[in-house]
C-alpha cells in the first residue's frame, strides 16, 4: 500500500490538466490525498476516482482530513458529492463555515433532484 510504504509516483494522464492546489484547505487536502494514493502530486481539479481512489481508501482520507483541518465530522460518502480537491475544499471552506458550506450543497442536490423529478413528469 502505497501510503504505507511512502512510494509515490507520477500522476496520471487524467481528462484535466494539472491546476495547483490554492490556498490552506486545498493544499491539505491534495496533500492527504497525494500520500494515501501514492503520488507526487495533485491537482484541484483531478478526480479522487480518475486517480485511483476507492471507497476504502475513501475513509482512510476523510479521517485523515478532519484531522488536519479540525473539522468534527465528515461523511466518506461526501468524495461522490465533491470528487476533486476544489469542490471537496469549496465544501469545507472555512470561511463559510462548514455548516454553511453543507446546507448549500444539500440545497443544491435538492433543487437539482426536483428539476430531475419536473422534467420526469412533463415527459
């Protein structure tokens, strides 16, 4: 396991060029995510999934993140919601507040899941 062994390796050829992490809360998640999944660097805009990460290395991730940012709780199943550095760190802004950050994301998710249900029925 990469994070084990401290190896890391190139990032891959991914369908989005290479944008540095900015800011404190993007630099420490592309760093958490560049050790688990063993590689040199990250991207703000590269996918945790395109990037080879799974559910499990997931969880190890999202602890890791709550650590390092202080943040009390946050779900594993938030990297399907915001699978790059840039969104998951848009989420966590601190700035906003995390709670903040959350509720707009659930209201977003909610609005997006009525104009789904609209479209459904008018067709």
């Amino acid at each position: 396991d990469a994070a084990s062994s401290g190896a890391r390796h190139a990032r891959p050829d991914l369908s989005v060029a290479f944008v540095p992490p900015a800011g404190e809360v993007e630099v420490a998640i592309a760093e958490v995510w560049a050790e688990l999944l063993g590689l040199d660097r990250v991207g703000t805009e590269d996918n945790f999934f395109e990037l080879g990460g799974n559910s499990l290395v997931g969880v190890e991730i999202m602890i890791r993140i709550r650590r390092r940012l202080g943040i009390d709780e946050l779900a594993p199943h938030v990297l399907y919601e915001a699978p790059t550095v840039g969104a998951l760190a848009r989420l966590l802004d601190p700035a906003r507040g995390e709670a903040a950050a959350v509720a707009d994301h659930q209201d977003r998710t909610q609005a997006r899941k009525a104009n789904l249900a609209r479209r459904k029925r008018t067709t």
